[in-house]
C-alpha cells in the first residue's frame, strides 16, 4: 500500500475555505515538517497568519537550533528536533493537528506522513500554501509562469526572470531556486509575475494550483528512489499542467511529455504549444536557419511566423538543451504577451549561473568545461552530446539510475572516461559493456592504492584534471559533467565545480609558467 505517495485530499471543510492572505488562519492548528528554508519560510508566515504551529524536525544541527530559537520567540507553539520526532504526527496544543506543511525533499513514506493520512490530516507543500496565499486585499496578485524538468529548470527560470525584468515588468525567479515563494508574497514590491521553478518534490504536495502558464522541459530517470519507481516521478511531473490557463508548453521530442498534456486537467482554452530545436510545425517554436521562431502565439500561424530571437541569444556555449530551455522560456513568456524584441533583448541580457555547461578555459586548442550541475545521466547528455571528441571526467553517487543508455549513445565521442567518486560501479559496468574499447582511469582506485582516502574530492578533482591534461590534445574537450550527486565526495555540486575550476586554473597556471 503507497497511501502518502497517492497523496490523498481529504475532505476538511475548514481547509476549503483558506483562499487568500485575508482567510481565517488564526487558531489552526499546523505541523510543519522540515526546517530548511522552506520550511522556515512556512512556518513564519504561518504564525504571522495567526497559526498555532509546531514545527519538527530530524536533525538537531548547531543551525536549527538557532532556527528553534527564532520560531519560538516568535510564537511557535512548539519545536521539535532530533531522532524520532519524525515517526508519528504529534498534537498541537494538546489536540490533533489541522494540517501538515511539508518541506519538499521528506520521503512520503516518513512515519510523520503516515500517521498524517491515517488521521485524516490534509498534506500540503509550500507550493500548495503559497499558492494559497498568493491573493491579498489591496496588494496586486502575480501571475504563476511555472517550470520543471529532469534538467534545465535553473536556467529556463533564470531566462524567463530576465525576459519578463527586460519587459518592464516587475518579477522574481522563486520555488526551487532562489527566492522560497512564500518570502516573495511577503516581499514589499508587488510582483507582476513569479517565474516559479518546480521540483517533482515539491509538485508531488500540490492540490490546487492553477497556473497562468506551465512547461516540462524534458523527463528521465532521477529520484526513482524518492518517488518510488518511474511512473510515480512521472505523474508527479504531470502535476504542474492541472489546471493551467493559457497554455501547456511541452518538449515535444518526448512522447511521455506529450501524453502529460494530452491527459491534463486544464482551464477551459487553454492550448497546448510545442517546443524543440528543428524546424516549428503549427503551434509551435522552434529553429530555422539559426534563428528561433514563434508559430504559435500569432493569428495567422498557418502562414506566418515570428522570429524572437537568434541561436547565438541562448549563451557562450549553445548546445541544443540551452536552447530548449530558450524557446520553453520564450513560450512562456508569448503566453505572458511579451513582445518578441523584448523576449530577445532578455535571452541576451541574461547571465547564466556557474556549473551549468561553463566554459571554464580554452588552452593549447582544448576546452575546459564545467558541467557539475549534471547530477544524472539525462543532465549529462545535453552536455556530451555538444562536444566531439571528450575526455569525460564522471562520476559520484547515482541515485539508483542506469548508465547504459548514455555510454551507448555517446560512446564514440569518447576518447576517455576518467571515473570519480565512491559509487560509480554502474558507471563502470555500463562502460565496459557497451564501449569497451574506451579507456577508463579510476582515481577512485588509485586513491585506495596509494592508501589515501577516496571521499577527498579535493585530491581526486586535482588528479583527474592532471590526467585529463596528460590525455589531451588539440581539439579536445574535457568535460566534467558527472552524471551523479556530489554528495560523496564534495558538500554541493557547485563545491565540486568549484574545485574543477580551481584545478583547472592552477593547471592552467603551471602550464604558462
């Protein structure tokens, strides 16, 4: 039985009717589950609404208990930290909990949720409250433009912030990135629009949203642990198209994405517009010859298109995931009635983050590239498939995904593998079998030979980048994008970047002398 992964909702008559800022939340009795930001973020407006809150937590870190300190003198009705809190749903003042705020990255298969659902308390995510909150009596209410994907959401949201700021308007990237939503709607400025980045987390927690415009940008395997299995990470994707207004923007590469919008619960006229890098159909963008077109949001697209920017508008790098994010973007931004010129002028304006296909150096004829923010196989693809031949730095934890399908799509773009990380066996077996004839240096392996301890991702980073270099010549590319979590060796994947940057650098160095 998966009852917390269905996600039920429950009937309460009293939930039905918190709408708005301006609904009646004095005196409700909530859980808070989690004390990252959003969490904390939801526990503070909560008890700004007038709440009765008891926030709990696992880890009793030096951190939330200074968090512990905060809420409590701020009025939270209690807080709870460390082993065990997260097996049962406690009471709140004494009495049973009204409803659950979870934050996006808990197991819905923790005890806490469990007892949730046996107790007929709602769970909602901080998706699901803030889109709750989202109107207030005499401030402007933002418009959702929302976003997610396997890979790309940090820069598809970053994109869209740019464009709809170029316009004019007044907007702000929030969710699973940057700003928490809830911090936003408390924010002074009154916001035009939310360009909200959506994790399958945080989607999975979500009833009622109802967005102006919504995209997936792509699907693969990633969090099946999480989500239990493939089909559940899919249906929680699926989530972010349910009731969405003007459009359902889909990559229309991919026929799981296609059957997403096909099976979707939408307002009224809402239209679905596709996406990819070839050549636009109807209701569609796409590219010809180097230039990104818009067939979709304009009267007479059965014999006209509009062209809203260039390739070259999509980054230093343009690869064809960069570029899908670009039209995913610009198609939320047409369905916003942005004006093409100023959807360009925002591709251009736009400065993409580190670790996301970051030219790192261009020395003696090689490229450096910095990739850490491929944290699966999917994520890893965009970026190999952009480069001919590669030394490919990989590995790290792998989540439980396959690596096979990868190895064999770009085996013959391989001129090396040079394997890091403590979990990388599948990588390994993927590439014995399906490229035997590339060669493999394990620094995971010499780190054991040498008896020097293998989680020292400092020490690996510098070997691989100094072999990496040894295996080069003119016209190679060496790109780290590990297809894995960093979490082994490094304390993010940007501590991982950043060691490859400074790996490269000091090489770099060296070399000029």
């Amino acid at each position: 039985m998966r009852a917390t992964n269905e996600n039920p909702i429950l009937p309460n008559a009293r939930l039905d009717q918190l709408t708005s800022w301006d609904s009646d939340w004095a005196g409700l009795k909530v859980v808070v589950a989690g004390l990252g930001v959003s969490g904390f973020s939801a526990a503070d407006t909560l008890i700004e609404l007038g709440a009765r809150v008891v926030v709990v937590d696992g880890n009793a870190s030096d951190v939330n208990q200074e968090k512990e300190q905060t809420l409590r003198i701020i009025g939270a009705a209690d807080v709870l930290l460390g082993e065990g809190v997260m097996d049962d749903l406690p009471t709140v003042d004494g009495d049973k909990a009204d409803l659950v705020i979870t934050s996006p990255g808990l197991r819905p298969t923790l005890g806490i949720f469990a007892d949730a659902v046996k107790q007929g308390v709602q769970i909602w995510g901080d998706v699901e409250l803030a889109w709750r909150l989202r109107e207030r009596e005499g401030r402007k209410t933002a418009q959702w433009l929302c976003i997610t994907g396997t890979n790309g959401k940090t820069t598809t949201v970053g994109m869209l912030e740019s464009i709809l700021q170029t316009a004019g308007f007044k907007a702000i990237a929030v969710g699973n990135v940057g700003t928490p939503i809830l911090d936003a709607l408390r924010d002074p400025v009154e916001y035009d629009f939310f360009a909200v980045e959506l994790s399958s987390f945080q989607l999975h927690w979500t009833h009622s949203m109802s967005p102006l415009a919504s995209v997936v940008l792509n699907v693969a395997e990633d969090h099946v642990d999480w989500h239990e299995g493939y089909a559940n990470y899919l249906a929680d994707k699926a989530r972010i198209y349910e009731n969405t207004q003007v459009a359902c923007i889909f990559n229309a590469n991919q026929n799981e994405i296609v059957k997403m919008v096909e099976e979707a619960d939408v307002i009224e006229g809402a239209r679905a517009i596709g996406f990819w890098a070839n050549t636009p159909s109807i209701s569609m963008l796409g590219v010809i010859d180097g230039l990104l077109i818009d067939r979709a949001f304009l009267d007479d697209r059965h014999t006209k298109a509009l062209e809203i920017g260039a390739v070259q508008d999509t980054g230093q790098l343009p690869t064809r995931h960069t570029i899908e994010n670009a039209l995913a973007a610009s198609a939320l931004a047409r369905a916003a009635e942005i004006e093409p010129e100023k959807i360009r002028e925002g591709l251009r304006a736009y400065e993409p983050g580190a670790h996301r296909i970051q030219l790192v150096a261009n020395t003696h004829g090689v490229l450096w590239v910095n990739d850490s923010k491929a944290t699966n196989p999917h994520a890893a693809n965009a970026s190999l498939a952009s480069f001919k031949p590669v030394i490919w730095i990989a590995g790290g934890l792998s989540k439980g995904v396959e690596y096979d399908e990868l190895v064999t799509e770009h085996k013959d773009r391989l001129k090396a593998v040079i394997v890091i990380g403590t979990d990388h066996q599948k990588l390994l077996d993927a590439l014995e079998h399906h490229a035997p004839e590339v060669p493999v240096h394990n620094i995971t392996e010499r780190a054991k030979d040498q008896g020097l301890d293998p989680t020292d991702g400092h020490w690996a980073m510098s070997q691989a980048v100094a072999v990496a270099h040894e295996l080069s010549a003119q016209d190679d590319t060496v790109l780290m994008a590990p297809a894995a979590a960093s979490m082994d060796q490094f304390d993010t994947y940007a501590h991982r970047g950043n060691t490859f940057i400074d790996a490269v650098a000091k090489l770099v160095d060296d070399i000029n002398g």
